[in-house]
C-alpha cells in the first residue's frame, strides 16, 4: 500500500509545507470537535499544506482559505448534511467540496450534489485526481 506523504510528494507541480506539530494537529481536532483520520493527520505532521496538480489540500494555516478548521467551519453551515466530516478540498467550482470522515471516507457535496461517497481513503482520493 502506498503511503500518503509518498504519493503527494511525488505528484506533478508538489508544492509542500512543513509538518505541524501534535498539538497543532490535536488543537485543531478539539476545534472541530473530531479526530482525523489517520492518512489526514499523516499527511498533516509530514507536510502540514500542500498543493499538486492544480489541487490545494487544507491544511493547518494561518491562511484561513486553506485552513481546514477554517473551511470546515464555514462549509458545515451551507452543508450541514456533512454532520462531522471535514474539508480537505474545496474545488471552488459549482460549490464543489470534498470531505472525510473520521473512518477516512471521501465525500463531495455541491451545488447539484447533495452527498457522495467517492473515495475509501484520501490516498484513494489523490490517486483518482492525478
């Protein structure tokens, strides 16, 4: 199986950041009052905010655009159907946001689309963009 950091790091135009602390990541769980999932919050302590391919994950940031406490509490009050998922992606077209759960499974809501499983893992999810 391939390993989050492995796949981001290798994908085309990677741009990484540095990894966040434990307690940055702990403190931004109680934020939003979930735990990660475990390739989200790999892929948090290693890198901490990337983009790829013309894709920008959330993150852990002081830009509120792509902070995932940010967004996610932003988008939970036009999605309220996304209960405790959080955002990893937020496409800006068609209102198109990708979720996770806490058990790692990928979702999209948007503007024509209420909610839809697409991805197992946030590994399955990359590898299905690039």
């Amino acid at each position: 199986m391939s390993d989050i950091v492995e796949v981001l790091r290798k994908s085309p135009d990677y741009i990484g950041g540095r990894g966040r602390s434990y307690t940055e990541i702990e403190s931004a769980e109680k934020n939003l009052e979930i735990k990660f999932a475990p390739d989200y919050r790999k892929y948090l302590k290693e890198i901490g905010l990337v983009s790829f391919d013309g894709h920008e994950l959330t993150g852990i940031s002081k830009n509120p655009r792509l902070n995932v406490v940010d967004v996610t509490t932003s988008k939970r009050e036009i999605y309220p159907q996304a209960g405790k998922w959080y955002v990893v992606e937020e496409a800006n077209i068609d209102g198109i946001v990708i979720w996770q759960d806490i058990d790692g499974k990928i979702f999209i809501t948007g503007d024509k689309i209420k909610s839809k499983h697409i991805a197992n893992s946030l590994i399955e999810y990359i590898k299905n963009v690039l």
